[in-house]
C-alpha cells in the first residue's frame, strides 16, 4: 500500500498507520522464528526509505510534510519483511533506495506510481544478488551476535551462513526431485521440511489482513480472489502427494509470502485497478502468476513478479471495465 489517488494526507496517514499496526501479528511471529535479523531488515530499511524520501523531496523541492503520511515507512516496512534476516545492511539499504526513487519518485512520488514501490526494490534485489536473496536461515538457529554480523557482512558472518542456512519450503519443495509427500514431510526436525513455522507466519499476517478487512481500508475482493485463485489451482495439480505433485492447497496458501501478499501487497489501491470487478480480475492474476512461478519457474516464489506484472495491466482492466459500461449504457 502507498497512499491513496485522491485522499488527503491526514486520511493518508491514518490508513498508513493502522496497515502498520496490522503488520504487527506477523512481524512478530516472523521475528520470533527468525530472530532479530527480521526486526534490522525492516529498522534499516524504513530509515533508508525515509531518508530516500526526504532527499527526493528537497531536490524537487517540494515540501517535507508528506514525510508523516507513512507511505515511504509502510513501503521500508513491506520490503524488509521481504528480505531474508541475514541479508547484508548495503543490500538492504540498496534496495529500498532503489524502491523509493525508481519505484515511487520516478513517476512523481505518491499516488502517481505505476508500480509497487517495495517489490520493485525486492525484484532489483532477486536479480541482482540472487544468492544472497536466497540465504534464509533454519528458524531458531540465528543469535543475535550472528545476525549483527552477518548485516556487517563479515568473514565470521559468511562462515556462519554454512552452518545454518537451509531451503525455504517452498524452495524446498519445489527441487525435491523424486520424494512423496510422505517422504518429503516425514524428515522431522529440518527447517526445509517443517513448513508449520511459515504457516503460522502466514497466520499472524492473515489476522492483521482480516483487522484491514474489518476496519474496511482494503477491498475484499483481491485478497478473495487471489487466494481463491492459487488453492483452486493447487487442488486442481494436487494429485494426493506423489513425487511429481505440486503443494497441496494448505502447503500452497500457508507458505511462503502468500498472507502478506494478499493483504498488504496486492492491495495498494495506487497501484491496483479503480473497478471493483477489475480487482477480482486483479488479484486473480496474482495468483496465477504467483502458481506459475512458484510450480515452474525459475524462483521458487513469484510474488514480486507477479505483482508488477498485474500492476502493468491495471490500466488495462480499467479501460477495459469502462469500456463494458460504456457500451452498457449505450445500449439501455
């Protein structure tokens, strides 16, 4: 979310700080599993989007006050929940400037953006240190001396890395060449195989996304129609777990950035289609794109890409739903 098209500051703000409030649940929980690196991520690249911000603005020389309607806060907070807890602080600070200036200020700063700022940062990030993007710890394997020095970059930090890096599940799962689900889930105890701790990530996200829901500042019918879309496919290639089955539908929709993704990322009314059947179109995309990715493509999330991609369609769908009207009207 990025600030709204034709709402005031003051309105702006609100909405901004009571999506931050919703991000609570679930940066708490992915705190709590991944340790402190969660909580530099987000410090680091909040700060470094302010800052971004603040500069932006001095050299177009427009006023500083839009700095407290949280819109470069929330996109820092969004991509630092993106970002792996190891990740260097260069890489961290690299990419969300690069959010702020390309992905916002580049088309005129809030509420004139094409794209979603903070997965513009994470997708130069994917592309350019696909590596290091890829670097996720075992959940409760991180202290917080490793962490501090792995955000320094350090030999101690890279030695570090070896010891306790592991697949994600999704990435786990999508390169476990010939296993069963049975022989997939049944090795206990490794972070690549226990997916239950990014289910409860995902949980924590989805209560704060039910909190926007309840409070009416996100519309319903994205995250509706992107979760709908990926479990109706997961179901459809989910054939009861043998060793060329893709993810049963709780393993698809509980893993991964999925609850993040369809409460928080989809939904940035800038960025996203003005018709409210063109957002059922919106998010269905999502999803599809996100399956594809996940199942076949080359990463083992999709959901930057994705995102992006349907952001370029919005206008689209837009003129499109007008268009139907348009002829509707004509016709009665």
């Amino acid at each position: 979310m990025n600030g709204k098209k034709a709402t005031g500051g003051n309105k702006t703000a609100r909405i901004m700080h009571i999506t931050l409030l919703a991000l609570l649940p679930g940066f708490a929980v992915f705190t709590w599993h991944f340790g402190i690196g969660i909580l530099l991520n987000v410090t680091i690249a909040v700060v470094t989007a302010v800052i971004c911000e603040a500069l932006i603005l001095t050299l177009r020389s427009r006023p500083l006050d839009s700095l407290a309607d949280g819109t470069a806060v929330l996109t820092g907070a969004l991509l630092g929940l993106c970002l792996p807890p190891l990740l260097p602080f260069w890489m961290v600070s690299i990419g969300t400037g690069f959010a702020v200036i390309f992905g916002k200020h580049l088309y005129g700063g809030s509420g004139n953006n094409l794209f979603n700022p903070a997965m513009v940062g994470f997708a130069m990030l994917i592309i350019s240190f696909p590596l290091a993007m890829s670097h996720w710890p075992a959940a409760g394997t991180t202290d917080n001396a490793s962490s501090f020095a792995a955000k320094l970059n350090t030999q101690a930090a890279q030695e570090h890395y070896d010891g306790i890096t592991a697949a994600t599940p999704l990435d786990a799962y999508k390169f476990r060449i010939a296993a069963t689900n049975d022989e997939f889930f049944s090795a206990a105890g490794t972070q690549e195989n226990n997916w239950q701790t990014w289910a409860s990530i995902n949980l924590a996200f989805l209560i704060g996304g039910l909190f926007l829901l309840y409070r009416r500042l996100i519309p319903w019918q994205i995250p509706a129609s992107f979760l709908a879309t990926i479990g109706a496919l997961s179901l459809v290639f989910y054939d009861g777990g043998s060793s060329v089955s893709l993810g049963s539908p709780a393993f698809t929709l509980l893993t991964g950035a999925t609850m993040l993704t369809a409460f928080f990322i989809a939904t940035d009314p800038v960025t996203c289609p003005g018709h409210k059947k063109g957002l059922l179109v919106f998010g269905a995309g999502v999803g599809l794109v996100v399956f594809i990715i996940r199942s076949w493509g080359a990463y083992p999330e999709g959901v930057a890409f994705a995102i992006l991609l349907m952001n370029a369609t919005a206008p689209l769908i837009d003129h499109v739903f007008v268009l139907r009207k348009q002829s509707t009207l004509k016709r009665t």
